[in-house]
C-alpha cells in the first residue's frame, strides 16, 4: 500500500503505510467480515476491469505484443530466467506452500451457504486467476521494456502513473488499492477470529459473552493491524515480504490443518512437535547455516513438519482415534 500511494500521489512511503493500514483496520474493525466481503466485491470490479484497461493501453505504448517480445531481454522469455533449478524450485515451493490454506481462502470457503458453493467459487476463482496473474505479468513485461531502471516494486504503479489518461488513472489507482486492501482486511478479520475463538476463549475460566467477544475481536485487529504496519515498514521489499510470512507459514501450520481436515487426525501432541520441529528445522536452516545449496528453509522444515507429524499421530493413535466421517445416506428420490 504504501509502494502503490507513493508511486501514485507522491506521498513519502511511511506515513502512506500508516493511513492506508488506518483505513483497513477500521472498516475491518467495525464492518467485520460482512464489511470485508462487501469491500471486496467492488474491488473485484476494479481488478476485472481496469487492469486489462492498464494492459491494452501499455501494448500501444510499446507497439504491440510482438514489438513488447522484441524488447524484453532475452533471459527474461526463458523458462527459469536467471535462477538455479534449487532456486527456482525453492520459489516454487515457497509459493505453492506458502498460498496453502490461508486464512483468507478458508474464510471465504465459510463463508458460502455450503460446500457446493463453495467449489463453484473456487474454480471459478482459479480461472480469474489465470488471466489476473497474465495480465499482471505482461504489465511488468512493459514496464521493464519503457522504463528499465526502476525498481521491481514500482513497476505497476509507474506505468499507471506514466500511461493511463487522466480520465481513468484516479480508478486504476484505486484498483491498485484494492489488490492490498482486499488482501490486508481479510487477513486482520480471520485473525482476530481465530485468536479469539481458538486461543483467548479455551483460556478462558468463563464463558465469554457475544458483546464481550465482539470487543476483543475489535481489539485485536487494532493490535494486529499495528503489528502488520511495523513488519510492512522493516522489510526491503513485497517480496521479500510473502517470502517471510511464507517461511513462517508453511513448515509449521499446513501439514497439521491437512492433517485434521483431510483425513481426520486430532492429535494434540502431533500437531504441537510438528510445529515444533518445522520451525526450528526452518529456522537453523535459514539462519543458522545460511540456507546452504540456495534452498530455502521453508523446504526442509516442511519435510521436517511432515516426519514428525505422520510419527507422533502414529504413536499416540490409540490415545487420539481419527475422526470418522459420518456416513451419507442417499435417499432414492435424490439419488434420481
């Protein structure tokens, strides 16, 4: 957010983070998820439309498709680029494991009346997604061709500024906003949700009250929204940013949720040595020996997560008994 409005209004980066965080952290606050889904759905139209907008109009800057793959360098159209096959792999681990089962993508899955929705609105996602990530791509392509000495953040933002007419930058602009803010709002309600209902509550020696619940799930997207605004200000790039929360994701929480959801395991002491084991293998690995053959930590702490955890639920499945899907019976009129 800050990239995108210090690109675009030329307001100085730390201050942009602040106002635009405020902004998220209060309607996210008060509206809740209802806020969140609503907001989202308006930046889904500024996603939809004015991106492919954006693209066109940078085609005719560079003089077409075919004018754009003359100029792009040549290690750009490989299918690596400039990385190591360990390199490259990493990458591709880190987004594939990182993207795993993250708060937003479950919240919208609860969200749906039912399951049928819910895998109607994923596909129907992943084929946005195609042509989303296409387009952000080649935009990236043509910023790289007109304007090759910025840096890789201000990519987009620079070609907003530099090439939409006047009449539609101050709506691409907002469509660019709306790529953070969908992001940030959904991830601060899933997490004051998750912390209250799943940390605060069990802890607690009495029942919470709605009211009382409601408060402390406000409070704690006002706590997390300021830590979030810290963590954007102390690191070097977006980035290197994913990679972080990746790294902190992936070889602790995916195998255990996998675990309980898919296939029903419930093993309290499992899952704890498993993020146990995953992020100190993560962390020695990353830190402490430098990420040896450029492979990120994220990898072996992932195959640590998973060792333990298959070992752990093994020993103690007698004491933790899977849990059994409960059986669907079919009735003839819905079978036909």
């Amino acid at each position: 957010m800050g990239t995108v409005v210090n690109a675009t209004l030329d307001v100085p980066t730390v201050p942009a983070v602040i106002i635009g965080m405020g902004v998220v952290v209060l309607y996210s606050s008060f509206g809740g998820a209802w806020a969140v889904i609503q907001t989202d759905l308006l930046q889904f139209v500024f996603l939809g439309v004015l991106l492919p907008v954006a693209l066109l109009i940078g085609l005719d800057a560079v003089g077409g498709p075919s004018a754009l793959l003359d100029s792009v360098p040549a290690e750009h159209l490989s299918f690596m680029g400039d990385y190591s096959p360990a390199q490259f792999l990493t990458l591709f681990a880190a987004l594939l494991l990182g993207e795993t089962l993250v708060p937003p993508y479950a919240q919208r899955t609860f969200s749906t009346p039912d399951s049928r929705h819910a895998r109607k609105g994923y596909a129907l996602a992943g084929f946005f997604s195609f042509f989303f990530f296409f387009t952000s791509a080649s935009l990236g392509l043509i910023a790289l061709v007109l304007y090759p000495d910025i840096e890789s953040d201000q990519a987009l933002p620079t070609v907003v500024m530099n090439l939409m007419p006047v009449g539609v930058l101050g709506l691409v602009v907002a469509a660019l906003m709306a790529v953070v803010m969908s992001t940030a709002s959904s991830y601060l309600n899933s997490t004051a949700v998750v912390l209250t209902k799943d940390i605060y509550q069990p802890l607690s020696p009495a029942e919470l009250p709605p009211s009382r619940r409601l408060t402390i799930e406000r409070a704690t997207s006002v706590v997390v929204g300021a830590g979030a605004t810290i963590f954007a200000l102390s690191v070097p790039s977006i980035v290197d940013a994913l990679l972080y929360s990746y790294t902190l994701w992936a070889p602790t929480v995916i195998v255990p949720l996998f675990g309980a959801v898919l296939f029903g395991v419930r093993s309290a002491p499992a899952a704890l040595s498993a993020i146990t084991a995953g992020a100190i293998v993560t962390a020695v690995w990353q830190w402490g020996l430098d990420a040896p053959f450029g492979l990120d930590g994220l990898v072996p702490g992932v195959v640590a997560n998973l060792l333990v955890f298959v070992t752990v639920a093994m020993a103690t499945s007698s004491r933790y008994p899977r849990r059994q899907q409960p059986a669907v019976r079919v009735t003839e009129g819905e079978f036909a």
